[in-house]
C-alpha cells in the first residue's frame, strides 16, 4: 500500500467515511469479499492483479505462514495472506485514514484473530518486534514509491536484524514504482534480488537471503 506525497489533514475515518475503490479479496477464506480504502488519492491500494499475480507467485508459500504488511494501508495485502492460509500477520501502518480503513476491513470481514497491528513507523516498528523475535516467513513492503530512503531504511533493517526477525528461507517483497526517480538495490546487506516482476505501472523486487555459504565464498 503506497501513500502518495501529498499533504492531508490527518483525521479518524469511520467504515462509513471509507470509500470503496473497486477492491477485493482475490482468494480463498475471504474471496470476493470487497474491501474499502480512504477517498482520494493519499493511500494508493495495491490493485487486485497485482495482489493475484503476487500470490500465485506466493503460494507454495503461504500455508502457514507468518507475514509482515508493512507500510499496511487498508491492509488488503496482508488480509489476502490471512484468507489464503497465513497463519498470522502483522500489520504496519501509522497513517490515521489508512488505519481506519484496515480496521474497517478487519471489522467488516470479521478478522478478530491471527493478526497484530503495529501503528507506529516501519522503523521504529521492526526495531521493536526484534526485540521480542518474530521469524516471519514473507515480508512485503510498499513504501510511498518516490521515498528512496523508506526502502533503503526498510531493507537494510530486515537484513541487519534478520536473525531476529526472518526465517532463514524468508522472502523479501518490496512494491516500487516500474519506472522513476527510485531505483532499488540488487542487494541490501544479506538480502539479494532473485526475481523482478513488472506488471503496468508497478514492479515488484524478491528478495531471499544469501546462502551461508556463498557469504563465506
């Protein structure tokens, strides 16, 4: 979920005051199921081809899986874990609009279990849940797409505290602009890009953890 850069009174949105952008649950549990996302352009959901074609990609994965949403938004991606089988997700997110649509859409899909919401900077959040280890299994990212420091930030924490905070087979999805001003990284500490899907406007940069033994080489 992309916030977009322009400047908005931050206020408490109810169900009632989010408005519906044509999203839905792809899959599973959930599928069908319409979500709801804050009006006008502030909070840029991830759209639902990009979310089906993420979790194609995904599937072998995500039975059992804990997952990291970070920089949430409405939540669609990290709730579309939970109705493919996830068994937990944590929520990041601190936008006061954004946070009222997730809770919205937790609410109205009657999601009472299986997830966390930090709300709070992705930062600050990963520096607090190494502390208290988490080992998620997928973590996905989606910065605003022109803050270059939000994913270099991002990224270098997840590898700098990856004992902590990732599986040692964790996969690493960040979300960014297919075209502009930001270029990511092949590598961000000891996370390496193995694949690069690009589809419209958006790409989406798969990261794994370099094998022990070729860090040794």
């Amino acid at each position: 979920m992309t916030h977009c850069a322009i400047a908005r009174p931050l206020r408490v949105l109810t169900a009632s005051s989010c408005s519906y952008v044509s999203m839905r649950v792809i899959a599973g549990t959930y599928r069908s199921r319409p979500l709801t996302a804050p009006r006008g352009m502030a909070t840029r959901p991830t759209s639902d081809r990009l979310r089906e074609s993420l979790f194609n990609i995904l599937a072998p994965h995500i039975e059992g899986a804990r997952f990291a949403d970070l920089y949430a938004g409405t939540g669609a991606v990290g709730i579309e874990a939970l109705s493919r089988g996830a068994a937990h997700v944590t929520f990041v997110e601190r936008d006061a609009p954004a946070l009222a649509a997730l809770r919205a859409n937790l609410a109205a899909l009657k999601i009472r279990e299986d997830f966390q919401l930090e709300q709070r900077s992705v930062p600050v959040a990963l520096r607090t849940l190494a502390r208290r280890p988490q080992h998620f299994t997928l973590v996905y990212l989606d910065p605003p797409w022109e803050d270059l420091a939000a994913y270099t930030q991002s990224l270098n924490l997840l590898a700098e505290s990856s004992a902590a905070l990732l599986v040692p087979e964790a996969l690493v999805i960040a979300e960014h602009a297919r075209r502009g001003t930001v270029t990511l990284a092949d590598t961000y500490g000891t996370l390496h890009r193995y694949r690069l899907l690009e589809q419209g406007d958006a790409a989406l940069s798969f990261y794994r953890q370099q094998p022990s033994e070729a860090a040794a080489g």
